[in-house]
C-alpha cells in the first residue's frame, strides 16, 4: 500500500499556529478595564524566533495573560496595568487564563499578609544609597526573596513590582550589565542607580534613561540624588508623590 510522505513537522506547526491565534487575541482598541490589574508583573522576558513561539511559551506557562512580542523579544506576563502603549498593535491576550483566573490584588497589605516584611518605604525624593542597601541584603538569607516596588503615596496599590533572590540583586553589577533574575533583568552599580528592565539594554546615566515610554522599568539614583523612574513616569528626583518600596521575605 503507498502512503503519501507527509511533512510531520509541518503539520505540527500549522496545528500549533492555528491553535495559538484561536487563543490569543491582539490588543488594539480599549478593552475592558476588568482583564488588568493595577501592576505589571512579568513571568519572563527572552529572544524568540517568531510570535507563534512566543504564544506558546505563554500558554505553556502555569499564569501568564499576556504576551509582548517585538524584534524577536519575548515577554509574558502574569499581570498587566492598562496603559495606551498596549494598543500597540504587539501585545496579545490569552483569553484562557483571563477567563479562568482571577486577577492578582497587588498591594502592600497583600504583600505583608503573605509573609513580606516592608524594610525600605521612602519618598521618591529620599536620597537612596548603598548602604542602606547592603543593610537590607544583611537582613537577608541564601533564599530571601527582595520585590522592589513603587507607587502612589496615598494608595496602597503599587504601580510596578518584581522580585528576584535578594542576594543576586543586591550584588553590584558593572555599568549597563545588567543580571537576569526571577522575571527581570537587574542591576546595581554604585555611583549610578539600582533597579530592572524587562529586557537587558539599559543605559545608566546615572539611573536608567532607556525607552522612558516603557512602564515596566524602575530605576533609583545611587549617584546622590533622589528620583529617578517609576515606569514611564521619570524625572521623579524631588518628587513627594510617589514612593519607593523594598519587601523581603
């Protein structure tokens, strides 16, 4: 009997390809303020050929609502604050997780109730500084979690966060080198600032000045100033409106 030479892998792929348009839906139009949260969290952020790699990935993690895919950058997320940058045209949701999973209460008192302690709460304007945290990191152990945060001073939401091993955050890094931990990319360099990226190009002068649109990049002066970034909102040195955040646990 002769059988047809199929091209298996093929096959796959446009299974897979359908499967994943079918489930993720591009945002471009204001969508329903009930599928976001009041932070960004992000899963992970890293090179991929193609959008339909990056779906998977999404879909192939435990919770991850939405995915970012630009220049062969892949980011997922577990969480996402409503922002115009989102229509895009290169963010995507997952409408499986967005409807089976209830969305994440990110807050200060969320926090504290599962464990964190609440060790750095101050001003933007407060003038953050090296010792201060390797005081924090001496309160930490091998596997203390750190989460560095920020938002409003009158609100208990926070605006963004992430967190990664204490110890391997608050490790200095060399100038615009920074390291991938938990979901980001983090850096600490003495004489210049102290904070993340979703992706690893980030250009300290002295906090990180890189694509001031994006919201998902916290970055702290260590150059003597206070400031400097909460996502897309900057030039935050003498700012009273705004806090900064640092949780272990």
């Amino acid at each position: 009997m002769f059988f047809p030479k199929i091209n298996v892998l093929l096959v796959i792929t446009l299974i897979n390809i359908n499967k994943m348009e079918s489930i993720f839906v591009k945002i471009t139009d204001p969508i329903e303020q009930k599928y976001f949260d009041s932070v960004t969290e992000i899963n992970e952020s890293r090179k991929l050929r193609s959008l339909i790699e990056c779906m998977t990935l999404c879909f192939n993690t435990n919770i991850c609502k939405f995915a970012n895919f630009n220049n062969n950058q892949c980011v997922t997320y577990k969480s996402l604050s409503y922002h115009q940058d989102i229509l895009n045209g290169m963010f995507w949701m997952n409408q499986v997780q967005l409807t089976s999973i209830k969305s994440a209460d990110h807050s200060l008192d969320k926090l504290n109730g599962s464990g964190y302690s609440l060790v750095y709460d101050h001003y933007y304007s407060h003038v953050t500084t090296m010792t201060e945290l390797a005081n924090i990191k001496s309160q930490c152990t091998s596997n203390s979690v750190l989460c560095a945060a920020g938002g409003l001073a009158n609100s208990d939401s926070l605006i963004l966060i992430s967190c990664a091993n204490c110890h391997a955050v608050l490790t200095p890094t060399d100038t615009n080198l920074p390291i991938y931990q938990g979901s980001f990319y983090w850096y600490l360099t003495n004489g210049k600032s102290f904070g993340f990226a979703p992706d690893s190009t980030i250009y300290q002068s002295s906090a990180d000045t890189h694509d001031v649109s994006s919201p998902f990049r916290l970055s702290w002066h260590l150059s003597g100033s206070g400031g400097w970034r909460l996502g897309n909102l900057t030039n935050l040195n003498s700012d009273n409106n705004y806090k900064k955040y640092i949780l272990i646990k």
